[in-house]
C-alpha cells in the first residue's frame, strides 16, 4: 500500500512538473459556474470520482455545445475534473460549455467501472441540459492520457449495452458527437514491446522504463490481472475493440518522444480508424513527452515538427501527412465542425 500511494503522488505531481518545465507562460484558469454536482451516488462513500464542475461561457441567447474534460492519471485518482480549470478558458471563449468530470480510481472499482462512469455523466448531462443551457444534441469529449483512453471508450462505445452501465441517470443516450483524445493508450498488450525505453521491473512509476505488464502496473491495475494472462480482458478496454461505422469524429495527439504511453498506441488507433472509414485526425508531435495537455496546444518548444494526418469518411481515403501545427485553433475548430 505505502508503494502504491508513493506512486500515486509521484503520477499527481508528475503532471505538475511537466507544466512547469514547459509552458511559456502561465495557464489561465477558469471557475466553475457549478461546482461539485453529483452525477451518481458516491461509490465507495466519501469518494470523488461521481462528481463534475460545470462552466458556462457568457450568457447566450440559444443553448451551446458541450465539452467535456476528464484529466489522466494512470486510473490512479478519482480527481479527474480538476484539469478542467485550465483547459476550460479557450473553450469557453470559443462558445462552448465545459464540463470537467472525475470517475473513479482502479482502487476504487474495476473496469469497466470507469466506462459507466463516464457513461453515466454524458447521461446526467444530456438530462439536465436544459438547466445548465446546453444543446444535447452537440456533446463532445477531450481527455489526456488515461483520460484520453476514457474519451476514446466513450466516443467508440457509444449507447453500447455492454458497456451502458447502471450508475446515476438510465433511459437517455450516452452517445457523443466528437471527441479529442490526448496521448491514449489504446492496447495494453503491446505497450511495452514499443516503449521508447526497455522496461525494467525495478524502474518506478511514472519513470520511462517501467513495465506495463507488471501485475502492479496501471493497465494490470485497471482490469484486475496481469495484462499479458488475461488477454480477453484486456481487449475489453480496448478503444480499438469497439470501432464500427457509426462512431463519432475523432482526433488524437501524441508525442513521438512520449516515454510514457507510446506513441504506437496513438497510431494505432488512428489507423484502425482509417481502416474502418471513419474521420479521423493524428497529430503526431516529434519532441513532445507525456504531456501536459495544455503544452500540446500551446507551447511552440513541445509543437515543434508537427505533423497531421487525416481519414476521410465520406471518401474512405487517409491524407498523406502534412506539416501543421497543432493547438487550441485546430481542436476548437474540428469541435465546431463536428458539432454544428
């Protein structure tokens, strides 16, 4: 236990350090219009992981579009709605709402525990929009590392029934129109056989060389076993599992230089994207690390070298990649493009 909590505050502050390296200036940050509202019953009691903040952009004469935010932290922390604050701005002054939302830790439940959490905020949202100002029409989804995995699994999973869940609000779509999924691990299995650095069972987390396919590592964590003995499981949480032709836009960010997650997991779920036909975009950032999220979309140093590819589902063709700049521009406008 005192290993696992060492690590955890080494993952929570990781991602601190990370934006204090390098981001050229300090991040705006934004205050919750509603703070704390419970989508679910608290599960196990005093936990945080039912909770989410909604922010409001300036009063609008007609209900606005919907973002929501969950931050990573290897399923470590049932604190995921906290990134929301410095991710919010840019979306808000773009027209949008924004809904940072938190679902819970492995410790505190097992996949696919977090699907229906996640599942059941869309839910909670999309009932209650009209309270909140909302179109419930246009609900899209952003999310970084484990984070970015939760957004992928709930663009990808749609109203699956396997994966609906019963936690909070029942009888409304869990369905999203787009989602952005920042640096995602998308297949476990694979993970350390294209890890940037050999992984090592005496390397901590969250340094580069860790093994993923130790019983003790985030992803064995998550699904309850050692990944590589339990491969059904494991392809359970795959985003990849679950792609068919009514999926929603996606785009996906990820660092060549990520130590982390690999930068394979990122491609490899664009491709299979591609393959399917869907409209799909991959940012692939050649000296970006694990992060942070906001550094990804605005800090020229992290952005250096970008490039993009896009699948179109109309023409069920992938662009070659091009040089282009990833940031709050692009994001803010696939989100409006998918979301009129």
């Amino acid at each position: 236990m005192m290993r696992f909590l060492a690590a955890l505050l080494i993952v929570l502050s990781w991602g601190g350090a990370a934006r204090a390296a390098d981001a050229p200036v300090a991040a705006r940050t934004a205050v919750p219009a509603h703070a704390d509202v419970a989508y679910a019953p608290a599960t196990p009691s005093g936990s945080r992981g039912h909770l989410l903040d909604i922010y409001l952009p300036p009063k609008a004469d007609k209900p606005v579009p919907l973002v929501i935010w969950t931050s990573g932290s290897a399923w470590m922390a049932d604190t995921g709605k906290d990134g929301a604050k410095i991710m919010a701005p840019a979306l808000l002054d773009a027209g949008f709402a924004v809904a940072g939302v938190s679902i819970r830790s492995s410790t505190q439940a097992r996949f696919p525990a977090q699907v229906h959490d996640i599942k059941a905020a869309i839910r909670f949202l999309r009932a209650n929009a009209a309270r909140y100002g909302i179109d419930p029409a246009r609900i899209a989804i952003m999310g970084d590392s484990s984070g970015g995995w939760t957004s992928a699994m709930a663009a990808l999973t749609g109203d699956a029934p396997e994966l609906e869940g019963a936690i909070g609000t029942t009888g409304v779509s869990s369905a999203v129109q787009a989602a952005v999924a920042l640096y995602p691990p998308t297949n476990f299995v694979e993970m350390d056989r294209w890890a940037l650095t050999k992984c090592s069972p005496s390397t901590p987390l969250p340094k580069p060389g860790f093994c993923h396919d130790d019983p003790a590592s985030p992803e064995s964590r998550l699904v309850g076993c050692a990944i590589q003995t339990c491969k059904d499981a494991v392809l359970r949480a795959s985003p990849i599992h679950y792609i068919s032709r009514a999926d929603p836009p996606l785009m996906i960010l990820h660092g060549r230089s990520d130590g982390l997650v690999p930068y394979n997991q990122g491609e490899r779920l664009f491709k299979a994207l591609a393959h399917a036909c869907l409209a799909a975009e991959l940012y692939t950032l050649p000296l970006a690390p694990h992060g942070p999220p906001d550094g990804f979309l605005q800090d020229a140093a992290l952005q250096q070298g970008a490039s993009v590819e896009r699948s179109d589902a109309k023409g069920c063709k992938v662009d070659l990649p091009k040089i282009e700049t990833p940031g709050w521009t692009p994001v803010i406008a696939f989100l409006k493009r998918h979301l009129q």
